[in-house]
C-alpha cells in the first residue's frame, strides 16, 4: 500500500523500570533491543495516574479536564464530546484497526465495547483466562492460595491453564501471521496497512508471573526504595493511601496502618521483586511480538509507552494515584519504520521458543544503551499527532481552548521530527557498522546531522559525541 | 498546523490527580475517587528542573478549578532533589519561581 503499519504497545503501570532507561536492577532485553533502534523519550508524563482517564486522554490527544474523565464512571463520547480516537483516526484513513488486550480501560469508559463500532475494524480480542483476574492462586506461606499481591505461580496450574498476557501474545503473532498470508493470496498488491494495538495487562497488580521469573531476581538483589519515608512538608492531600494493595490477603495480613503505613521493609522487597519479575515477564512476550513483527512486517512502525508510572515504595507510597515523577513518568519509545527502506537488518535475537521461561540474565549488570535518547519534555498526549505525522496521514489541528464541538484535534505536538532525525542517525550508524566503514568516512558524512543535533541540548551527548567526526 | 509541526520541544508537561477531600484519612477513597465526589484537584506542572503542584477547590459539576482557592501547594527542585523528598514551596528563596510556575 506504500504506506507503512504501525504497531502500538501500551504496558499496564510501567515505569520506566527498563534497562534501556538506565534501570540496573531490571532485566528487559527485548525491549531494550526495540530502543536501541528507536527514539527513547526519557522524560515523558502520563496526564493523569490512573488508567482510564490516562488511557482515554492519550487515545484522544486530550487533557483529563477536556475528557472529564477523572475516574472510571463514564464514556467520553456521551460525557464530554465525540472525540475521535487515534485508532479511528487511522480507520478513517484506510488502515485496518485491530486491539488485543488491555487499550482502552475496559467497561463503561469504553461504553463496554472498547469503543465500537468507532475505533477498531474487528472485534477486539481480550484473553479468556483475564476472567481469573480476582482467583485466589498465589500461594501464600500457609501452603493454601490466597488473593495476594505478590504471586509467582506455575503456569499449567492456573484456571484455563495459562496467563492473559501469554494468550494476548499467542493471539498478536497468529494475528499477524494471518495478515501476511492474506497479503500472500492477494494478486493486486499487499493489502491495507494495519493499526494493531496490543496492551499487556502486567505488571498491573496482581503481581502475577511464571515462578521462573523469580530467578532474575534473587530476594537478597532486591533493593528498597532509597527514599523510603514520608515527605517532610508533604500536603496531605498529596497522599495516595494505596486502597488497591490494602485490600490484597497478603497485605491485610500485615496490619499495615491507614494511611500512611509503612509497608515492613521486608515485604516491600517482596513487592519490588514481584514487580520487576512481572515485567521481565511481559518483556519475554513482548520479544515473541517484536520477533514476528520484524520477521513478517518490517516496514511497521513501533511505539511504546506505558500508561502511567507506579511507586515502589518511594515516599513511603505504593501505586499510582498522586502526582509523584514515579507515578506520572512512563517510557515512551518509538522505532520508526525508515529503517526498512535503508535494509538495515535489526538483529532481533528475541524470539523465544516458551514465552514464559526466563532469559539467562548476564553476567554482569548494566543498563542496555538506547538508540538515540530524548530527554525533553513529552508528554503522552503527543503520541496520536506524532503517529499520524509518522504515517504520512493529514496532520492533526491543534485544539481550540474549548474543544467540546471539535471531533478531531490534538492537545500534544507532534514528535516526528524529533523521531525523524534520531532515525536517519540510528539508520546511518548501523549501515556503517553493515558495511564496516570506518568512522572517518562516517563522521565526515555527518557534519550536517551534527550541526542539527548540536542545536538542541536535549540530545543525548554520548550519541552526540559518537556522531562527531574524529 | 503549521506550529504543531515546528515545535521541537516542549517548555512544560502537565499532569492532575483529583482528591475528594484534604485528609486521607477522612476521605478513604483518596486514591480513586469518584468525579461526583472530588473536590479538590492537583494540578501539575514540569519543567526542566522544577514540579510545582497546586491543588485547588474544583468544581464537579463544571469541571473547573477554583484558581482562588488554593488547598496546597508542592515544589520540588529537581536539580537538587530529583527523587522530590523535599517540598520547598515555604521556601523564601523560591517564592519567585513559584509565583512564576504558578
């Protein structure tokens, strides 16, 4: 179709708890692979530290206070204005949309249809075994199963015989199987591009993922929070009281006090262990649907974001819920899809025979590099204009003050001439790795493209200086 | 359009969180309340170096913030505090760049 399909991976309250944002605890190799070929926006913010509203607001590039959405009570389209979303935006302009998992909040503030008729081409696909969400399986110390928190389970064992995220992955990559064979049988050319959104559900709590997981992460590694006590001279309407661990078996059985805590240092390790595993865990699936993307689709487009932070423990606070840099920042990646036309091969290690065995984690611990670090302000509802612009789809207007009558605008700016020129950098760097110039002949070519790098600070300045000539 | 497109960073991120009331614990629902109870709302403004937050009276039924009426106020200087341990908006020596947030 010459126009290229765009993938767009939204992770359920990460925070940027990746090695390729300088995280030395996590263990996230695949996609620390996607940022090394990509834009990493290291200072990125959710509007709004909760996901529905924060879901809703990036999905239609508006603010909490255009969408009045604040909680999970009501539907923006009866309840604020007939906002288009950024799927349907895409709909509209030819592309096939597809959703599997968790993308908009579920139930009313999606009108209990993830938006159909309006967003997605087909019915979205929500894995069954989500339905056992609530089911007491993780063992607590009792040898019985309890509602807790923190739950390593073995997999064979759970209700339906395995985990959402594992089936929301099995159903992304037989998906887009599918698509290429349906574009094999076409005589007229490849079919329409896609829009295929995929949400995981971890590491939302419950903190539930295949026990192997644990090995990555050793009880004894497992630091606290370095500021682990409660603000002096915080607002006590800043507190979040974490209601959604409270009521967890596991943490009920602590007496933790309300509202304030603190969570014993122990089990606050147990959390932090859990949470990390989770999301080695979701980054082994994740690596399965990046392998099977680049493998079947290489001219997609890949973004990556996370719909708000958590706390793990800072300021004496768990969850999201407040206003903190740990609940509010997300990673926010995206991977362009020029690299294709300049075959740049993306040595996609990733694809993973069982999606829920661990990787060897290496030897030593460091944090992965990314391709090209951003580390000016973003913001999440930036990410529809920069996916339009991206596309090559007719840019979006920026809103009016009140934009309650406007179906289509954007409250964010578009990023694509940030991820436009960080692409030709990445593209550049790897044909000379390709074919094996030396850095002379690489650096001279690159006068212009430093002469734009030098005039914006924000530019990571290791990338900067590896781009200068020698 | 044209702007949109020439944009290349942003001077300022902002986020909001809303609360049903002052005390957690006497609103136990302060991590999730519901619109029709929220009364106050925190709103959020980053830049590169500063978080300044105010919460304010909001209004359910308009969904607008009482810019007056000011429950609490949060600074935090990221060059010196970037972990946010500290509020500094008491602080005589950042009351111009409070203002100037606010």
């Amino acid at each position: 179709s010459g126009q290229p399909n765009v993938l767009l991976i939204i992770v359920d309250d990460l925070r940027p708890a990746l090695g390729c944002y300088g995280d030395t605890l996590a263990f996230t190799p695949h996609v620390d692979a996607l940022a090394s070929h990509g834009t990493v926006f290291t200072r990125a913010y959710a509007q709004q530290a909760l996901c529905g509203p924060s879901r809703t607001s990036f999905l239609t590039s508006r603010r909490p206070d255009t969408t009045r959405l604040y909680d999970v009570h009501s539907y923006w389209r009866r309840h604020a204005g007939n906002f288009t979303t950024l799927p349907q935006y895409f709909k509209e302009h030819g592309y096939h949309t597809a959703a599997a998992g968790k993308v908009f909040h579920p139930g009313i503030v999606s009108n209990q249809s993830d938006d159909q008729p309006y967003s997605w081409s087909e019915t979205p696909y929500h894995p069954p075994t989500q339905a056992h969400k609530q089911d007491p399986v993780c063992l607590g110390a009792d040898g019985s199963l309890h509602t807790n928190i923190y739950c390593p389970v073995k997999v064979s064992d759970q209700p339906g015989g395995s985990l959402p995220d594992i089936e929301t992955t099995r159903h992304s990559t037989a998906w887009l199987e599918e698509w290429a064979e349906r574009d094999e049988r076409a005589t007229n050319g490849p079919s329409q591009p896609f829009f295929f959104a995929v949400g995981y559900h971890k590491p939302h709590i419950p903190l539930k993922f295949p026990r192997e997981f644990l090995e990555l992460f050793p009880i004894d590694t497992v630091p606290l929070a370095p500021n682990r006590w409660l603000p002096k001279g915080l607002p006590s309407v800043a507190w979040n009281p974490w209601n959604d661990l409270r009521s967890r078996e596991d943490i009920a059985a602590l007496n933790v006090s309300f509202p304030y805590g603190p969570m014993p240092d122990f089990y606050a390790r147990y959390i932090r262990q859990g949470y990390y595993a989770a999301m080695s865990y979701t980054d082994s699936l994740i690596g399965d649907l990046l392998a099977t993307v680049d493998r079947l689709f290489p001219d997609t487009i890949v973004a990556f974001i996370g719909d708000h932070g958590w706390s793990l423990g800072e300021h004496q606070e768990w969850s999201k819920f407040s206003n903190f840099e740990v609940a509010t920042r997300v990673p926010f990646i995206i991977r362009n899809w020029r690299r294709a036309e300049a075959n740049v091969s993306l040595s996609t290690p990733h694809a993973q025979t069982t999606p829920h065995t661990p990787p060897r984690r290496r030897t030593k611990r460091s944090s992965a590099r990314p391709g090209v670090e951003y580390s000016g302000l973003v913001e999440l509802v930036d990410l529809f204009p920069t996916l339009v612009d991206l596309a090559g789809l007719p840019a979006l207007e920026q809103c009016p003050s009140d934009s309650h009558k406007v179906q289509v605008c954007t409250e964010g700016v578009s990023l694509s001439r940030i991820v436009n020129t960080n692409q030709q950098e990445i593209e550049r760097e790897a044909e000379i790795k390709k074919h094996g110039k030396d850095r002379e002949s690489f650096g001279a070519s690159n006068v212009e493209s430093n002469a734009i790098l030098s005039q914006n600070t924000n530019f990571d300045h290791t990338m900067k200086n590896r781009l200068m000539p020698p | 359009k044209e702007r949109n497109r020439n944009i290349k960073t942003k001077t300022a991120a902002f986020s909001q969180y809303p609360r049903p009331g002052p005390i957690p614990s006497k609103n136990p629902d302060s991590d999730q309340p519901h619109t029709s109870d929220t009364t106050i709302m925190g709103y959020s403004v980053r830049t590169d170096r500063f978080r300044f937050t105010a919460w304010l009276r909001f209004d359910n039924i308009t969904y607008r913030p009482d810019w007056d009426h000011i429950v609490a106020e949060e600074l935090y200087d990221h060059k010196i505090d970037p972990s946010e341990d500290r509020n500094l908006v008491g602080k005589g020596s950042y009351a111009r760049k409070r203002k100037a947030l606010f």
